[in-house]
C-alpha cells in the first residue's frame, strides 16, 4: 500500500506543469510563448506583465481526508437527507436547529420509537398552511407588482410542497365543500368545478422538472462586468496614475453637470471592482475634455461601445450598470450615422436595470442611524440614481413630443427634504430642483390640453398659464432669473438650471402651437421671444463662461439649436418678409451656431454633438442669406403668411420650407440622433 502510494507520489511529481500564465488561464485560452524565458503572444500584445504561477500538484495530497469525518460527517449526511425526504417542515426544522451530539441522538430514539405512526394526517397541513399565513400576507415587494406577490408565495410555499402532496380520496373537495363554515364567495360556479380544484391540491402530483426554480431569489452577489478582459487598464488603454488623473478632472469639470456620482463613495478602486462599464465611460467622456488625453480618448471612447453592447447583450443588472449607460448617454460622441445609434436602447435598457433592482423605491436604510457610514451612501446612490436617470428618461421623452404623466414612487413624493440629508452630494439640490420641475411640467402639461378647448379673452393666455405654474419654482430655485430679465450667473450648475427651465419654459410654450387657437399670432409671438431668450443667453454664457460650460448635456445642446431654429421659422410671420429685416436674427442665430460648433470641438479631438448640430445650422442659415431677395420674392407673388397657419409647413419661408426641405429634414435627423428614432412625432 505504501508503495502504491510511492508510485503515485512520483508519478505527480514527474508530470510536467502547465506553462500558462495567469491572464491565459483565467481566460482559459491557450498560451503561446516561442520562449519559455519571454512573455506570451498575449501579454506581449497587450503589454502586460507576464507571470506563470508555480506549478501545483495535481489530485489531493497523500493522506488528506475531507473536512468532516466521524459523527460530524454523518450528522451532515443526516441534514442533507432529511431536507430531501417527504416529512413536514416542522420535523426537518426541529431536527436542523438539534446543535449538540447527545440532543441529536435522544431525538433519533424517540423518532424510532414512534416509528409506527409515519401517516401525517390532513390535520398537520392546514396547521402548517396555517402557521405560514403571517408569511403570506407580508409580501417582499408591493402588491401591486403580480409577478413579485407570485414568486414571494412560491418561496414561502417551497418548504410545504412535500407536506401538502398527500394522497386523497377521488371525493375530498366534495367533502371539504359540504363543511360547515365555508365562506361563501357567490361565485358562479358548478360544485363539481371547485371540487376538481380542491382535488388538484391534495392529489399527488410529480415534481417540477422544468423551469422549477424560475422564482428563485436573486443571488445576493451577481456577476459583474469585471475582470481582466474587459478592464481597460489591465488591457493597457491608459495607466493606473492616468486613470486618477481623468477621475480628479471628471469630479471638478463634469460632476457638477451629471451629479449622478458620490465624490467619496467612487474612488478608482471602488469603481473599477463594481464596473467596467461605469469605470471606462468615466475615462472615455473626461477623456474627451481634457487636452492632455487626446491618445487615449479614442481608445477608450471605442472600448466604453463594445462593453455597452457587450453588457446589453450578456444582461448585466446592477447599479453601476446604470451608472455607466447614463453617463456615456450625456455626453457620448455621436454615431457615424442615424442607423447605427443605440441611445434609446441603452435608455431604454437603463430605466429597466434601475426599475428591476427596485431603485424607484425609498431606502429604509438611508434613515436609520444606526447603519454605518457606507451603508447610508449606498443607499443615498441607489437613491440618486434612479432620481437622474427618470430625469433623463423624461428629458428625452419631452424632446420629442410625449409629455406623459410624470411617475411618483415613495421616494420622488419626499423629495423636497432628500437634498437636506448629512451625507447629501452637492449636486443632490440640482437633482431635487429638477424633480420638482418635471412634477410641475406635467401638471402644466395637463393643464394646457383641458385649457385648449376652452374660449380666452387674453391673447397671451398660454404665456400667463405657463409663467404663473413654474414662477413657484422659479422664486425657489432661480431668485435671479425671470422671465424678462436674466441675470447670468458663472456657477456652472445655477448655469445649467437656468437653461433646462428656460428650455422646458419655451418647449410649452412652443407645444401650444399645436391647439390651432384664435390668439395664435399672440402665441407665436411668445414663442419667439422665448427662443431668442435662450439663444442670446447661451451667445452670452458661452462667451464669458467659455469652456467649463462645454460639458452641458446632449440635450441642452439640441435645445438651443431648436430655439434657433423655431426663431428662424416664426421670423417671417411676426416681422414681415421684406430683405433686410431678419439681419439681426441672422447675426444671433450666426453666433449660436459658431458658438455651438466651438463648444462641440474643444479640445481639438472631440467631436461632439453640438459641434454636429452648430453646422447644420450654419448651413441652414447660410442657404438662407444665399437665397437674398427669396422672402421678398414670395411675398410679392401672393404668397402671403397667415397667422392662423400655425408652425409647420409655411410656405413663406423658402429655406425652412420647401425650397430647401432637405436641410431641414437633415436637420430634423440630427434631433432624432439625439433624442431617438421618434422625435418631432407629435410636432409634425
């Protein structure tokens, strides 16, 4: 026996170890290597440290034994078996919860000794259904949710499926029917029709084979998009001390815009062990406002696409995941072409990973003071994003048209105080201040579609509804601003606020149009002076401001392009056609579109989508000057502008009408890159 042992022992021992490396054997592909003594295709390809681990002994080690052995061991087997075999639960837990050797074996006798009675009778289930009933009726999630009410009662009735499959006579719904006591529901049904039903629980009916666990509980530690082959530092992108370097430029320039992020919750560690996802679009989208970053801005710009594509694809949930998609939404660098855009499917994946994972609901944690630090600051995260990617979700909903009802959950319906709390980001404020705003466009919204139908003495009905709905908010949240005067403030944040009301303020103003009223000249006339607002309010922060401001979300970027364009178009209606009035229009709209392309290609190698939208409305402007006595023209062959015509479709504006249709229809594709393939649906 010795020898034998001996014999194997060298014959372990003689066997040549794997020559794989690390990276080749957690990717569990083969390692190729000219030179024992040189690194591997792979490292050298990527450049990496190759290693090779020791080499390790196959099989287990002469004279290891198992972890348990003895009474201990057979003591597991007992457990093992028991949960297995058909007895109730009360029995296998009462067994389960026997800790010590002499408890256990005084419970095997006096089992054996009543050995004889093993017939459960009916009795003992409803006892068991009955002990179980508490459980039932505290569902895990809402009641409202079905499928989450189902899978809560499957995982409270796992235990019982052995208890409850005992055998029955053919007529025991018959005989549970014709009790005294039974509820009478007045259903209208045969007798013979419930007792089936009652028959099919007491009949013995085999095991689930398929889909026997599909309501089975979440893991408590999911997989993650980590690891070597999708972390961009491992796979030699940029280094370790480049990465802290992009983080401390995100968090100064970029955070005060997105505010989804915890300054001191998502350091470089943290983030990279929770998401590759959220930790290369963090990279890629500072790359792109920094300078210095130019060689690897590309490199991880291309790397963040494949792990949203490869994340959408393999069903990654979690909450960096979401993180991760909103913040390469924001800001991303457009597609090559309108049918190669994914935004709307990442949005769209987004709100479902966050809705999933119960984000939309409020965290207990987050006001027990009992937990720890880092468990409040999860929480506040969970809680932050949900709260920025609805406020996303809604943006872009609203861009293009679909001003649905604005969705409460327990956690928006206290918002006014989430801002307040200790561990509170200071971009939480923003993030309040936006979800009440959206609260009120949807009231607003609501509102303005009862009011169309009504009859209105004042022209400027819409304009006073819409300023004296959001002036509440406005004194709250924007002292300085008003409707008439703004007062141009350097915070980047107060910044940004001032646009997404002036936007949101003149996107109302501009979905009145639609009612067709008897005050639409009024109408439009309040749409202009909205939209040249915010075209010389973004002329004006864009020159003093400069390139902090650059960061602005792809959205706000295509807002002020649309307010150029709607001055451009309600010009012709409101001033007359004759040449030479619009040349202080063209000047403005001239600025926006230089300052747009400026703040869309700074540095030099990014190209975002306000340098894309900044062009085609350079163009559309340029072919409007090229046409020089156009508008002159048209009116003097009798085509005059009616003021009842509404927005769309005018025939007095040879350049956004049908004389250049093409640009203006390129112009609405750029919208849509942006927005989704449904923009300008309800605006057309």
């Amino acid at each position: 026996m010795a020898r034998g042992a001996r014999s194997s022992h060298a014959t372990r021992a003689s066997r040549p170890s794997a020559a794989a490396c690390e990276v080749c054997r957690h990717l569990k592909m083969r390692c190729i290597r000219p030179d024992p003594s040189q690194p591997c295709d792979r490292c050298r390809r990527n450049n990496r440290r190759c290693d090779i681990p020791p080499p390790r002994p196959l099989g287990r080690r002469p004279g290891a034994v198992g972890r348990y052995n003895g009474f201990e061991k057979s003591y597991r087997k007992m457990q093992a078996q028991l949960k297995k075999a058909p007895v109730s639960a009360d029995e296998v837990q009462q067994v389960l919860n026997t800790t010590g050797q002499e408890e256990l074996l005084q419970l095997i006798v006096a089992k054996l000794q009543h050995g004889s009675n093993c017939e459960t009778p009916v009795a003992s289930t409803e006892d068991a259904l009955r002990s179980n009933h508490d459980g039932l009726l505290t569902p895990k999630e809402p009641v409202s949710n079905p499928l989450a009410l189902l899978a809560d009662a499957s995982s409270v009735a796992e235990p019982l499926t052995s208890s409850l499959n005992r055998p029955s006579t053919t007529n025991g719904g018959q005989e549970l029917l014709q009790r005294l006591g039974c509820v009478s529901l007045g259903l209208q049904l045969s007798r013979d029709t419930l007792a089936q039903g009652l028959n099919a629980l007491y009949t013995p009916s085999p095991p689930i084979h398929c889909h026997s666990s599909y309501f089975r509980p979440p893991d408590a530690d999911p997989p993650r998009d980590v690891g070597p082959d999708l972390d961009p530092i491992e796979l030699g992108l940029l280094s370790l001390e480049d990465a802290h370097t992009l983080f401390s430029i995100y968090f100064v320039r970029l955070h005060p815009i997105n505010g989804i992020l915890d300054p001191i919750l998502h350091t470089v560690d943290y983030v990279r062990s929770r998401s590759a996802l959220l930790f290369t679009w963090i990279l890629a989208i500072t790359a792109q406002f920094d300078h210095q970053s130019a060689s690897c801005a590309k490199r991880l710009r291309l790397h963040g696409e494949m792990l949203s594509r490869h994340v959408h694809t393999s069903g990654y949930k979690s909450v960096e995941i979401v993180q991760g998609y909103y913040i390469s939404l924001l800001s991303a660098t457009p597609a090559s072409a309108l049918s190669e855009e994914r935004s709307w499917l990442y949005t769209s994946y987004a709100v479902a990973v966050a809705t999933e994972l119960g984000l939309d609901q409020a965290n207990p944690s987050n006001i027990l003071p009992s937990d720890s630090v880092m468990s409040q600051r999860q929480a506040r995260n969970s809680e932050r994003t949900w709260l920025r990617i609805l406020l996303w979700e809604r943006a872009t909903s609203a861009a293009y048209g679909r001003a649905t009802a604005f969705p409460e959950s327990p956690l928006t319906q206290n918002i006014d105080k989430w801002w307040h709390h200790p561990l509170a980001d200071s971009t939480d404020k923003d993030t309040c201040a936006f979800i009440l705003l959206r609260r009120y466009l949807a009231g607003l919204h609501r509102t303005l579609h009862h009011q169309a139908s009504l009859s209105h003495d004042n022209p400027h009905w819409v304009r006073n509804l819409v300023d004296s709905t959001l002036d509440p908010w406005r004194i709250t949240w924007l002292p300085g601003c008003t409707t008439r005067a703004i007062t141009p403030s350097p915070n980047i944040s107060t910044a940004f606020l001032t646009y997404v009301y002036l936007h949101n303020r003149l996107w109302t103003l501009s979905f009145a149009l639609h009612t067709q009223t008897i005050h639409s000249h009024a109408l439009q006339e309040d749409c202009f002076m909205a939209a040249v607002q915010c075209c010389t309010l973004a002329v004006h922060d864009l020159q003093s401001i400069g390139e902090p401001l650059y960061c602005l979300l792809s959205p706000t970027w295509a807002m002020i392009a649309y307010a150029a364009t709607l001055a451009l178009r309600l010009f012709p209606a409101l001033c007359g056609t004759h040449p030479g009035d619009e040349t202080e229009l063209l000047a403005l709209l001239g600025q926006v579109a230089l300052q747009l392309e400026k703040a869309g290609s700074t540095p030099s190698h990014r190209t975002g989508i306000a340098a894309v939208l900044g062009r085609h409305l350079l163009s559309i402007l340029r072919a409007r000057v090229g046409t020089g006595i156009g508008p002159g023209v048209v009116a003097d062959s009798g085509l005059h502008c009616s003021s009842e015509s509404g927005l769309v479709g005018s025939s007095c504006d040879p350049v956004l009408g049908s004389v250049a249709m093409g640009l203006d229809e390129g112009f609405a594709d750029v919208f849509r890159e942006v927005f989704g393939p449904g923009w300008g649906l309800d605006m057309e």
